[in-house]
C-alpha cells in the first residue's frame, strides 16, 4: 500500500536558495524534455525508459545538469510523460485538451528524489533533519511518527505560494504487515454504517449520528477583504506580491482545516467501525449546478470519500462506495420512492407512513446498499426502526476540530 506523510520544512536562507536552484534545474530539464519529445527521432525517445538514457548527453553539453543529483534528474524527465498520460487519459475520456508546455518559474515548484539521495535522521521528538544529495542537511518538524513497517520510496519537496517550504514522504507498507479486515460475513448493522454526505449537516449516520458543518464563515469573509486589497494593487508591484502572498495564505489556512476535520472524522469512522459504506457522489456533475456550488466545493466531498478509502486498509475496515441515485428518494423501510424538494427535510412515505429525518432515511439506503454491494443480504431481524434510534447524538464542528482523538465521538458527543 502506498500513501504519503508531509512535513513543514525550514531550510536557512541559503538552504531555501540552493532548493530553489535546484528546483529551477529540474523545470530546465522538464522543458527540455518537452523540447525532445517535438524534435528528437521518436526511435529515441518516445517513454520515460528510453528517455533516460538521453541523460548523460544531456550533461556533457549541459553541465548545470550534473549540479543535480542522477536519481531526481530522471524523476523530473519521468514526470513530463506521465503529464502527457494524463493528456491522453483525459482526451479517451472525450474532453478536449491541448498539448503540454514549457514551464515558467512560478508554474513548476517541486521536485522528487527517488529510491536514493536522501536520508531523514535525528528523529528524536517533534524536530528531524533531512538530508539531500547535493544539497545538505535542513530541519522538518517531525509532528507524526513514520511507521516502523513503512519504506520511504521518495521524498518530494515543494515550495508553495506563500513561500513556505514543505516536504512529503512517499511510504510504502506491505499488505503483510496492514492489519487483517474483519470476515465480511461477520458484518451486522451493530458494527457497520452508512454516511449519509449531507446538506444541513456534513455527515448523518445511518445509527442517527450527526456532524455538523464545518464554519468557515469567517475564513471567507476575511478572504473576500484580502482579495479586494489584491485588486487594488498593480499587477507587478512590490506590493502586488505582499498581498498576493496574504491572499495565498487564508487559502492555504481554510485548506488546512478542512483538510485537518476531515482526518479526524474519516478516522474516527474507521475505527469506530468494522465496514463503512458512503455514496459514490459525481462531485464535478454537482459543482456545475448553478446552486451552492461553493458551498458543495468547501465540503470537498471528494477528498473525504479518498481519505476514508486509504484510511479503510491502515486500520483495518471496509469502505464501499455504492450507488447515490435515488437514496434519498427511496424510503428505507419499504423502497418506494417519493419526489422530495431541497426544502424539505422530513422523510414521510405516502406507502407506508414511515417518518423520519431525510438525511436519516437516505444513510440507511446507503448502509443497505453497501450490505448488497458486499454480496450480503439485509439482515430479517433488524428492522429500519432499530437502525434508526429516537435519541439523535450530534457532534458539533468545532468539537472535532478541537480534539485530535480517533474517539473523539465518546467524548463530544452531545444529545440534541
């Protein structure tokens, strides 16, 4: 299994010099790769592999490309053609793209050592040292531990927009050493769940447990007030720069908390519970909506359906994404469906007489879905009623953003 850890880095003046030299070698190559891929005999290129072997002519007529280290130069080369996959990737998918181009400065701000040139030591509390090949040694803050059981594969480093300097380590643990998954044939609806992404609240549980929006009232109200300063700047200015890098820093802070609630949360589910089932949701049809589309983008609905997937192989549960057609529409107890408006909240089924809370009805359709997605039956003896409990618990937004706990739900959870 593959995934990353990122790290703040704080190179000296100098340090942050020599990376960013170095990262300006890597975008010569990258364009220059580009410039051979057009130019050169495609017998000699044509994929990364071939491309490779291109390397040390490059550094005879070149020699800024032996200031580099070998290892990263061939990185950089293999980062252009899976650029040109994505291309063809999205062009099989009917949209229309163009043709790669040549990177400016601003446009190209990382580069990736691999398999070698780097070695992070003095590990010792929350402060690390990382060394490149060719460049030297420069502190990270060491926040969270790697994994005993985990390998570094490769070590990225970028420099953001608002100049702060970042390094992400690619880890890769063996399926042998992840904890084993629960027998699916053991899963009940005692042990699993179904997520409910929702409008009013961000997640409403299938076992009635609802987490509030995340309010980032404030954060947007102070990003409209530094963009208005942007606009008044000149394009160019010394000034223009200051406040662009202001602006660049709100975004990067609302990113940061939802980024930060969503871990805990998605935690949260994959310990709490044996089998997590949540909807396949076709975010970029929903943003072109005319309504609440930035409301819908700062859920980031996407990003949380990713987080809970890898997080299902580290601990050790089920996630399943199932159909999201028709969940709130159809009535959980007996499956007909019922036209309802954004507006209205209740679930009232016309066949039945069935009630219940909307976003309530639609997560145990998700939870019944995902037994059937799992080739498992909806369990006789558990009816709707038991999968939705008269006593609703509600955890406030900002309860979880305050603890940094899996459980943090036997602690801050609140009756409503």
């Amino acid at each position: 299994m593959e995934y990353s850890h990122r790290y703040p880095a704080y190179p000296t003046k100098e340090g942050a010099a020599e990376l960013q030299h170095h990262i300006d070698i890597h975008r010569q190559a990258y364009n220059y790769t580009l410039y051979e891929y057009e130019n050169v005999d495609a017998d000699d290129i044509g994929s990364a592999y071939k491309h490779h072997y291109r390397l040390p002519d490059w550094k005879e007529e070149f020699p800024v490309f032996s200031e580099v280290n070998s290892k990263a130069l061939q990185r950089t080369v293999t980062r252009f053609y899976q650029n040109l996959d994505g291309l063809s990737e999205q062009k099989q998918n009917g949209r229309k793209v163009g043709k790669l181009k040549w990177k400016s400065p601003s446009e190209f701000q990382s580069m990736t050592y691999s398999q070698s040139g780097f070695e992070l030591k003095n590990t010792s509390g929350r402060r690390a040292t990382l060394w490149l090949s060719k460049i030297g040694d420069f502190p990270i803050r060491y926040h969270r531990e790697i994994p005993d059981e985990a390998a570094i594969k490769e070590v990225i480093i970028k420099k953001e927009t608002t100049g702060d300097w970042f390094v992400s380590f690619g880890l890769e643990t063996d399926e042998a050493d992840l904890p084993e998954k629960p027998d699916v044939d053991s899963l009940d609806t005692s042990n699993s769940v179904g997520v409910d992404l929702g409008i009013l609240n961000y997640i409403h549980t299938s076992d009635d447990k609802i987490v509030d929006w995340l309010d980032l009232e404030d954060e947007y109200a102070l990003l409209r007030r530094e963009q208005r300063k942007l606009s008044r700047k000149e394009e160019g200015a010394n000034n223009y720069e200051k406040q662009r890098r202001e602006v660049a820093k709100v975004k990067r802070h609302i990113r940061r908390k939802v980024l930060d609630y969503q871990h805990k949360l998605t935690t949260w589910l994959v310990c709490e519970y044996d089998a997590v089932f949540v909807e396949d949701l076709d975010v970029k049809g929903m943003l072109e909506q005319s309504h609440n589309a930035r409301n819908k983008q700062g859920a980031a609905w996407r990003q949380f359906i990713s987080l809970l997937e890898y997080k299902a192989d580290l601990y050790g549960c089920h996630v399943v994404q199932v159909e999201a057609a028709g969940t709130t529409k159809e009535c959980a107890k007996c499956n007909v469906e019922t036209a309802k408006p954004i507006w209205v909240r209740e679930h009232s089924c016309p066949s039945c007489g069935f009630e219940c809370a909307r976003d309530a009805n639609a997560a145990v359709n998700v939870l019944e879905r995902g037994f059937s997605e799992l080739g498992l039956g909806w369990p006789e003896d558990t009816p709707v009623e038991t999968a939705l409990p008269t006593d609703t618990h509600s955890v406030s937004a900002k309860r979880v953003i305050e603890t940094g706990s899996p459980t943090f739900s036997e602690a801050a959870v609140m009756i409503r």
